[in-house]
C-alpha cells in the first residue's frame, strides 16, 4: 500500500515517535497545510513538508520535478505514524488499524505552538501564573556583598543588587549589620498609626493596619505626625506652638479624633491656629489626653535628648509635663531659668542605695562621705520701687534682749540665700581658709553687689534687669561645687498687653468667614460677629474665633481666623423609664422598641413621685448604641413613700438649747413661665421650679414646686405638690440667664418672645420656612393667632402658618383675615433673571400660588388683573404707538389709538359740549374732527362723515362724491348738483 505525496522540500532534524532521528534532505518554504484521505491504496496529498523514512515506513521520491514522493510500510506488525519537529512539521499521518497510512496532515509550527510556550529566542509573556519551582538566576549572577546580578532560590530567599517600592514594605524584621539608624524622633507612646489615606474635604483618615491589629486610638487624643512633603515644609529652626522643635526640612501635623468611625478609620480636626492637615505615609503618635489621665504619658528621643512627659493634659509642652529629660537641656525652662549648661533634668529622685563617684568628674559623690551642695533659694524677685532692707521685730526665746527702748527694732535684707553643704550626713560649716570639714566660697556677681558672710549671700543693690551671681563652694579643697543664684528686677508700671476674643458662626465650613478689620476702639466687636461664644447647633454647626492684642494703648490687627467649635453627633443616648406600684412587688422588665422616647404601656417618661396610694417607684434603662436600642434593664426601686408613725407620748420639756449654727442656702427660684400639661418641674438643693397659672382676666398666679418633679400635675388640683405663692419681689441686675422669662406680658422662651395672650411671636430659630414675626388676631379662635399649642414642639408650642401676618427672613411679607391662610403678600425673593419673573406683589391667592393670582404684579413692574377701574387719563406709553384714554370738555371721554409718528388712526369719543359720540377713522394726519359730526372716515386725498340731527334725520357729508360712470348700485353719487342713489 502507498501514498503519494507531492511537496517542497525543507531541512530539518526530526524526532519520530520511536525516539530515533530521522535525517532530513535540503529544501525550505512555507507550508500549506492540507490533507486528501487515501483512496485505493494511494492518494497525493498538496503540503510543504518532506517525509522521512522511519522505522517501519518506505519513502521512494518517484519523480524529482514533480516532487512525488510514495510511502510505503516496511514492517506493518512495527509500523507506527511519524511526526516531524521543526517550523514546518507533519501535523498528523492518518493510519488504519494494521498501521497502514492512510492519509497525511501538516501545519505550520507556529500555528500549532504559539500562544501555548514561551519562548526561548525573542521576547515573550504569558497573562498566567509562571512556576518557577527550582529558583531563577538575574544578569550574570555572582554571590556575596561584591557579586553581581540576581538570584531568587526555590525557597524565596532572594540576593539582589536593590529594592524599589512605590507603597508598603511589610516584614517581621529589619537587619543591617545589627545597627539601626534613624534621623528625626522615636516614640514610645500609648497609641500611635501609619496613614494610608486622608479625605481632607470631609477630614476623615484611614490608617494602614495588619490583619487583625487594633489602632486604639480614643476620642481627643493629642497626635503629632511629622512627614516630608514636597512643599510647605519648615525652613526655619525653633519651636513650635505646641512647644516642640521644629523639623527643618519636614512640615508636622497636630490632629485629634473627633469621632470613631470604626477601627481603621476616625474623623479629626486640626489643632487651634494650625494648617497643616495629616497626609497619606504619615506615621504619628499619640501625646496626650485632656481627659484621660491613661492617655497622658510619652517618650521620645531625637539625636540630642531623650525626654518623658507626664500629665500632658494640653495641646502644649510645658515645664510641668517633664518628668526626666537626658541629653541637650537647651529646650528646656524650669521656672525661668534655662538648663541649656546641664545634661539631666529629673523632677524627682530616690535612691536606694549608694552613689558612686566616677573619675574625671569634679562634682562626683562618693557613697557615705558624698558632698552636697545647695542653696536655701535660687532666685530672686526685686521691686524696683521698693528698699533692699525692711524693718523687723526682734523677737527673742529665752535670751536676754537689752534695750533702753520699749520696742526693739531691726533692718533685715530682703534678698539673701543660705549655702548649706554637707560631706555625708555631716555639715561642713563656712570658712575663709581650706581644711577638713570646711568649705570656702568665691562669688562672683554681674549686675548686683553683695557680700558673702558665714555662709549667707546679702544683696545690697540691683543694677540689671537680670542680675546672676555665680558661686563656686570648694568643700575640704578635694571638690568644687558650682551653683548660681539669680535676681530679676519689676517695676510697678502701666498695663501690659490686652486680648480681645470674638466669634461667629456659620451653617457650613466652606462659609468661614474673612479676617475681619481691627479698630482701636476697645471691645470692638465687627458687624456679624459676637464677642463671646455663642455654641454650636445641628443648623449652625461651626463656629469660628479670632483674637487682637493691644500693646501700648494701640489695638492690632485680628488674627487669621480659625476653627473654634465644631457640633458633634450624639453619642451613647440613655433613657429612662418609672413606674409607681403599690406593692414591693417589683414590676417585669419591659419590652423594648426601636422608636427614641418609647415608653411602654403602665410606665412614665419622667419620675411622678411616691405617694401614700403609690408608694413605691421604680426605675428601668435603656441605652442607645451605634444607633440601636438596646433592651431595657431589670427594674430597680428609684424612690419609696415613707409613711407617718404614731405620735408618741409627750415628753417632759427639756432644757433650752443654745443656737444653732445657720443652716445651708436654700434653692434659688426658678420661674418657668406659664404652666404646661407637657413640661416636667424639677427641685433640688440648687433651684425649684415656680410656674403661673392665668384666670380668664390674664390674671396670673404663681406656684412653688414642693416635691422632687411634677408632670402634668395641675397645680391648681394638686396643693401637695404645688404651693401658692402671692407675689415676686423686684430683681435688680446688669446681667441675668434665665430659661425662660416673662417681663410685662412678654414672655422669652425657646427661640420665641411672644404676647401672653399668644396674638404676636418673634421667633429666633435659623428655620427659613418659619416666619420670624407672625401676628394673629386677638378675640377670635386660638388657631388664628400668632402662636399656636403644639405638643411635639419646644416649650409646647409654635409658629401659627394661618396668622393674619407673617414675615419671613427670606424678605417676604403675607398678610391674611387669619382664619385660613394668607391670601396677600410682597416678595423680595427671586432674581430678576428668574423666568418667569419673579412676583413681588400679589393679592387673592397663598403665597406658594402668586403667580396665578388674580392681580399681581412682577419685577419689571407687568400688572395683571381681573378687573380695573382707572380715573384720569391713561397711556400705553409716552409717544409713539400707543393707547390713551382722557377726559375733556370738547370731546367727553376719548380713547385714541395713534401710529409711530404719533398721528391718530381711530378715535372713539363723546359726548362733550360741543361734540356728539363719534367714530373717526383715519387714514394719514388731521388735526380736528368735523364739526358736529360722530362718524368720519378720512384720508390723505378725501374724507367722508355722517351727522344725526336733533329731529332724527341723517347728513352726510363727503369732500369729493363720485359721478355716475364711478358709482355702483346702492352707492351715491353727484349728478347736476343733486346727491342721487345708483339703482340699476
């Protein structure tokens, strides 16, 4: 059996199925795949590759310029299908089930490879994972510190020449040879963070964490994070405000959270009178807490000092919050004394065991024999105006005082220090000369004189505002001691420098205002702003501050203005819940509901007190967390009824008593305005609540609150909890805050001053729709005042929408009869760029519908009504095309239509004194009507008119009347001097 093929010929090496290499002949081109299924034992098969003997296969080429090549099978029982390997290779060689080919496939190499290998001798990448299981080698790699190249081995280690990261480097460890080295500060703090992100619009971070890690970051924690940006980075040395150095090169962000988000992420604001906001790669730490006393210690060391802070309870650094410093003590101010000369500061010391000198150290101590040397003061305060001495009393103990006067008196110098030194626990006393268990001093003084006298250092004179005496103490001649005592001159004089504070708010963040312009007027307060706090609400949340100072009488500029207060959301809410029973039988525990103020069926919202039908009260909690009400607690006895016990049999009296001491202030008075069904009255050591109930005559009583609370307790029906009181005296004051008020019938509550009677309010709330004044109408129902009862509003009550007149702080004024709503106004709301046009006057419609109401008139002055009725005259304009009505004497009342050139074109007038009613119609100019005649028809060639006489009968009058030839049938014409009707 054979196959013919023809084909081109190619070169390559082959390796068949069998795994022996079959030799390839010459040739080459590019191959067309193709295959033709044998048919009677032989087929040709069109393809550019060659065939190869292999074992089991005959390949005969026939005929060389053909290229016909036969296969044949040189051992069926061994026969197996070949395939070539190459660029151009026998895709498939077709066989039956005796190993007999029955048909050839080829293919290109690439068609069959590409997209499937990688390659070896171009460029290549695949988009799936690649396996290196044994490692990979980089460059001409070369092991150790001064090799060359890469390698990365099947267990990751990795040896590389560098390492760049555009983001995070996380490890467990870092090592270089043991040694770390860092250029700017370590913390060591309470909490602390690394910044992955900041939406400084909303000002929220989120921080960069581990699986699992917590940040522990609280509420009003003190952060300082330091980051080198690519601009506003500090250039200047020095200390900042919160009194750290400056990082030149760096710029540093103080920030606090201001809400918890969640773990990962918290809202901040920026520290007072700062501008530089966190960033993304940050890292910083936490310094302190206002609060938290857990949250108020640190460390931190820089390349010159290590430093601990207790207590820090304030955005700045002081003194106070020092409690060791080691290293340069340049930056640090003990009482105004620098310790720039010193190398520890430590607030204090316990020893425990001996102090050890070491050899090189003048001030060395030496365990038992250690010398000590201080001063009883180190420095001084002198008054300029005052005497270095001052006359004292001698005043003796068992010594004998001789005197020839009855009054010993003495000079005593104001400014002296004591030196004390000690070897040990044995005192060394003051000498002249050195020797064992003595000391010397040698002073001296820069600014000052003084002497020095067994061991007491007297000033006798001040030159310097600061003057420094230096003192060296020489203990035995084997240490020398060095101590320095300081004095600093006052001089009673004029004021120093004055602050003033003022403050505004606004209802968002971007609405801070502009640095506002100084006047040296003092407690000048600029338009818009106010001079103390007023505090934050849900609708004017920021608040915002700035401060001048005044220096030798003059007043300076304000500050730039910052962020003052900020209103915050309500955090963890609490409610309670009481129930009166008149057992000690504890009632169940409640159900609870997801709706705020929920009170459960048998329950109040506020304690109504025990009495003798009720005299247990008990108290049950719920609390609101991350929005969710939680279950109510089991209830617990909040108050008990104490009843009277017998009266015991009298006593014999006793004898009278001294008196007593004055007992505690009672509370003050706290008047609440008129009674309310919904308002709960408290009592306390403090403050008790007094109310006023009014007679039909508006006539008020006052009540004084006896028990602990009250709730819908009508003091008129309930005298036990309620007391009468008969009158208020007169209260005389510069400055009074009270809750509410009532000052001559005006009563202040609320945002409100409104009239007892309810007919007029002011309202004070920031709410737009609500209208600033509303004015009802007294006499009438209650719901057509300005002020109507409203359970759910503050104070019970609110705003009347149908009072008879209202404005609002937008510009708009609506009036009404006060019974429905309002169906009259003036607006000032609205552009007059607005389409349509805004309306600023309407009448018969609400003010929501103006712009269909029956009159109304818009910006630009248009008038619609329904109807009108006009006196005098009236013009559609000036000159020109027009429309007037008048009325005169001639014509009686006249309407003239009139052209561009201002000629009449229809006049419809009378009757006046000398002319009947008429119709002229013109045509051109003209300037009177005909005499006597109502209807005239005229033009610039003619006129025709028509006049009724008194009898009845009918004139007319025409300039020209055609002839006979012009008329037509029906019309006039002249004929011999005679008018004449053509008839046919």
């Amino acid at each position: 059996m054979t196959i013919n093929i023809r084909n081109k010929n190619i070169r390559k090496n082959a390796l068949p199925r069998t795994g022996k290499v079959l030799d390839a002949v010459g040739g080459g081109g590019y191959p067309s795949a193709g295959s033709v299924p044998s048919t009677g034992g032989s087929s040709v098969v069109e393809g550019n590759f060659e065939i190869i003997e292999g074992e089991g296969i005959l390949v005969d080429k026939q005929s060389a310029g053909s290229l016909i090549y036969k296969i044949s099978h040189g051992n069926t029982s061994e026969g197996e299908s070949t395939a070539n390997e190459g660029t151009f290779v026998v895709k498939n060689v077709l066989v039956d089930t005796f190993g007999h080919v029955t048909g050839v496939e080829s293919d290109d190499m690439g068609i069959i490879f590409d997209g499937k290998y990688l390659r070896k001798d171009k460029p290549d990448q695949t988009d799936y994972l690649l396996g290196l299981n044994g490692g990979a080698t980089f460059g001409n790699y070369v092991g150790g510190f001064l090799g060359s190249g890469g390698i990365i081995n099947e267990k990751g280690y990795a040896e590389l020449m560098g390492l760049t990261l555009r983001e995070f480097l996380e490890v467990p460890e870092l090592r270089f040879n043991r040694i770390d080295v860092i250029s700017g500060e370590t913390w060591n703090a309470i909490a602390f963070g690394l910044i992955e992100s900041v939406d400084e619009v909303n000002r929220i971070v989120t921080l960069k964490l581990e699986e699992g890690e917590l940040s522990g970051m609280h509420l009003s924690d003190f952060c300082r994070g330091i980051f080198h940006n690519l601009t506003d980075n500090a250039t200047q040395p020095g200390k900042d405000s919160a009194g750290f150095e400056v990082m030149v090169g760096f710029s540093t962000s103080y920030f606090t959270p201001v809400e918890i988000i969640d773990n990962a992420h918290f809202k901040y604001e920026l520290k007072p009178g700062t501008t530089v906001h966190p960033c993304t790669f940050m890292k910083f730490a936490v310094y302190g807490n206002p609060t938290d006393k857990n949250r108020q210690a640190s460390a931190y060391s820089t390349r010159t000092y290590q430093r601990y802070l207790v207590g820090v309870d304030t955005w700045e650094i002081t003194p106070k919050h020092v409690s060791m410093q080691f290293g340069d003590l340049s930056n640090l101010v003990i009482n105004g004394e620098s310790l720039a000369g010193g190398s520890v500061y430590l607030n204090n010391v316990y020893f425990g065991g001996n102090i050890l000198t070491v050899g090189g150290l003048d001030n060395g101590l030496k365990g038992k024999d250690a010398y000590s040397v201080t001063l009883s003061t180190y420095s001084a305060v002198f008054n300029t105006r005052e005497d270095l001495t001052e006359q004292s009393d001698v005043v003796t103990g068992d010594k004998t005082v001789m005197t020839g006067s009855d009054i010993v008196v003495a000079s005593a110098f104001r400014i002296t220090t004591r030196i004390q030194a000690t070897k040990g626990e044995k005192p060394l006393r003051y000498s002249t000369v050195v020797g064992e268990g003595k000391y010397l001093v040698s002073a001296t003084g820069d600014g000052c004189t003084f002497t020095v006298t067994d061991g007491m250092i007297v000033v006798h004179s001040v030159t310097a505002e600061k003057a420094v005496i230096k003192i060296d103490v020489n203990c035995e001649g084997i240490a020398v001691y060095e101590q320095e005592f300081t004095i600093v001159s006052v001089t009673d004089g004029i004021d120093g420098t004055d602050i003033e504070w003022i403050y505004q708010r606004t209802a968002t963040e971007a609405g801070k205002p502009s640095k506002p312009v100084s006047e040296n007027i003092d407690d000048f307060v600029p338009e818009g702003w106010t001079d103390d706090p007023v505090g934050t609400t849900i609708d004017m949340p920021y608040e915002w501050s700035c401060k001048r100072e005044k220096n030798n009488g003059v007043w300076g500029e304000f500050s730039d203005v910052f962020l003052w207060l900020k209103f915050g959301k309500d955090g963890k809410e609490i409610e309670y819940i009481y129930r009166r029973t008149s057992s000690a039988s504890r009632p169940s525990t409640p159900g609870t509901s997801q709706t705020d103020d929920f009170v459960p069926e048998g329950w109040t919202d506020d304690p109504v007190g025990p009495n003798a039908s009720y005299p247990y009260e008990w108290v049950s909690v719920r609390k609101k967390v991350n929005g969710v009400w939680g279950s109510f607690s089991l209830p617990a006895l909040s108050a008990k009824y104490s009843f009277d016990g017998q009266d015991g049999r009298p006593g014999t009296d006793g004898r009278p008593g001294i008196d007593g001491t004055d007992g505690i202030q009672g509370p003050a008075l706290n008047y609440c305005g008129d009674w309310s069904s919904t308002t709960t009255y408290y009592k306390n050591d403090h403050l008790v609540d007094v109310v006023s109930v009014r007679d039909s005559s508006d006539n008020p009583t006052f009540y004084l609150l006896l028990n602990s609370s009250s709730r819908n307790q009508y003091p008129g029906s309930y005298p036990s909890v309620w007391q009468v009181q008969n009158s208020f005296k007169n209260v005389a004051t510069d400055l009074l805050f009270a809750k509410k008020a009532t000052i001559s019938r005006w009563s202040f509550s609320n945002y409100y001053i409104y009239s007892n009677n309810l007919s007029a309010c002011f309202n004070g709330s920031e709410n737009a729709d609500v209208p600033l004044l509303a004015v009802g109408v007294n006499g009438q129902t209650l719901d057509s005042r300005g002020l109507i009862p409203d359970s759910a509003s503050p104070g019970g009550y609110k705003v009347n929408p149908k009072a008879a007149l209202k404005i609002y702080k937008r510009g708009i004024l609506t009036v009404g009869e006060g019974i429905e709503d309002s169906n009259a106004g003036i607006s000032g709301v609205g552009s007059a760029a607005s389409n349509p046009a805004p309306i600023r006057f309407w009448a018969g419609s609400t003010y929501d519908n103006r712009y269909s109401a029956p009159y109304r008139v818009d910006h630009f002055g248009n008038l619609v009504a329904n109807n009108c009725d006009l006196t005098g005259s009236f013009k559609t304009s000036a000159a020109g095309k027009r429309l007037s009505i008048s009325i005169n004497s001639t014509y009686g009342a006249l309407l003239s239509m009139t052209d561009a050139n201002s000629n009449s074109v229809l006049k419809l007038f009378g009757p006046g004194t000398s002319t009947p009613a008429g119709i002229n119609v013109v045509n051109g100019s003209f300037t009177s009507i005909m005499e006597g005649h109502q209807f005239a028809l005229i033009s610039s060639i003619g006129s025709m008119s028509t006049k009724i006489d008194s009898d009845g009968s009918t004139m007319i009058k025409a300039s020209k009347w055609p002839t006979a030839a012009k008329a037509g049938i029906g019309e006039m014409y002249v004929e011999n001097g005679y008018v004449k009707v053509k008839t046919s």
